[in-house]
C-alpha cells in the first residue's frame, strides 16, 4: 500500500514553454501532498504544500506565479512548471500523506529545460 | 532552528559491517523522525521511523537510536550490503500544521562487496 506516482517521469522542453507534473495517491486519499525539488546530490528542498480545494502553501522564495499547483482531488496534484528556463532544470518529487502523517514520496520527474 | 544536521556526508563501509549515520536537532517541537533511503534517480523511500518516547526503534537490520536529551538521533544498518549503497536522509517533523518535514543533507553510503 501507500504508493504514489507521478508522471511523466522524464521531460525534455524548451525554453519558454510549460511543463505539468501529475501526483497521484494510488490507494490512500492524500489529505495534504507536497512538492519538492532537489538538484543533483544535494538534499530534498520543499516548495510547497497543497490541500485538496484550498490555495498552495509556499515556501519563501519559491515563485507561486512560475510554480503553479493545483490540488484538484484527494488522489491528485499537479505542478505547472510556467515559462520554463534551463535553470528550472531540476528533479521534482512529490509526496502524499494522510492524518497519520508519514510522507510517501513519488519517484520523481527529471525535467530538462532546452 | 528549523535545521536538521546529518554526518558524515559520505560513507564507505565493508560488507557485512555497520553503517551508522547520524543527526542532530535544535527545536524541540519536533516529533516525528523518519529516515529515508533514496536511490540515484528516484523518489526517496521511508525505511524506519521513531518517536521521542522511544529510544530506539528496531526493524529488520535497521535501528533508530534517539536521544532525547542530546536532541540526537541515528541510524544503524547492521550487515550491511552492496544493495544498500544509497544515500540516505534523516528528517524531522512537528504534528502542528501540514507536517511538514525538514530534511538532513544526506549521506551517501557505499558497501563495498
């Protein structure tokens, strides 16, 4: 149990475009999910937290305008990576939890901005 | 005060030994410390998690040590094996809000066969 997807789990764009990321809980309804961003050997760094039908949550300095998240069902979030650049080249992971508070974490989504 | 130190930063242990990783905490408000494993190119994966009213918490070759009063906790792989090269990360949370975890830096461990 408590597995969660993401999708796609690679993505190469150019410069300028958008990207979306799909998190899915699989088999447990995600009261809260969470989006992070690690670069290559380096720690998880979170961006945002998002609740089912309520605004995301945003850490300070992480751009809620470029990053937009959207938490539409208590199985689903997305984040929309806006007007993509190189430097948003990055691993982004999600993860989902229930009241009982343990984080599971998706297996990532390596996006490279051309 | 939010922060989570974790050591040593990589790790290099024979097969068969024990690794063991560290961290250390400032806020007390925190509750929940689980550790995680992540292998290159995927989403970390919960191993073993413990709580302050415990000292340690044993699952299979995997022990928390937590030490409430040092504000300490660590990680212990017993029989370590090839298969456990990966990095590692311990991390914090309060049960107030979102619960959110605030993570170590990581430790990449190496079993050499």
């Amino acid at each position: 149990g408590a597995v969660v997807s993401q999708h796609p789990s690679r993505v190469i764009c150019k410069s300028g475009t958008s990207v979306k990321i799909e998190c899915r809980s699989l088999d447990f309804q995600a009261t809260t999910m969470f989006w992070y961003r690690q670069f290559p050997k380096q720690s998880l760094m979170l961006m945002a937290t998002s609740n089912e039908g309520s605004k995301a949550t945003y850490e300070q300095g992480v751009e809620k305008d470029k990053f937009l998240i959207n938490h539409a069902s208590l199985t689903l979030s997305t984040l929309t990576v806006t007007s993509a650049h190189p430097e948003d080249s990055s691993f982004y992971i999600c993860s989902a939890t229930t009241a009982q508070e343990t984080q599971y974490f998706g297996p990532g989504t390596r996006l490279l901005v051309l | 005060q939010q922060q989570v130190k974790q050591s040593p930063q990589s790790l290099i242990v024979q097969k068969g030994g024990i690794s063991i990783i560290n961290c250390a905490y400032e806020n007390t408000a925190f509750d929940y410390f689980p550790w995680y494993q992540q292998f290159p190119g995927k989403g970390p994966a919960l191993l073993i998690a413990i709580r302050p009213d415990v000292s340690e918490k044993k699952e299979g070759r995997f022990t928390i040590s937590f030490n409430k009063s040092a504000k300490q906790f660590s990680l212990h792989i017993m029989d370590s094996q090839p298969g456990d090269s990966a990095t590692y990360f311990c991390a914090a949370s309060m049960n107030t809000g979102f619960q959110k975890l605030v993570f170590g830096t990581g430790t990449r461990l190496l079993v050499s066969p």
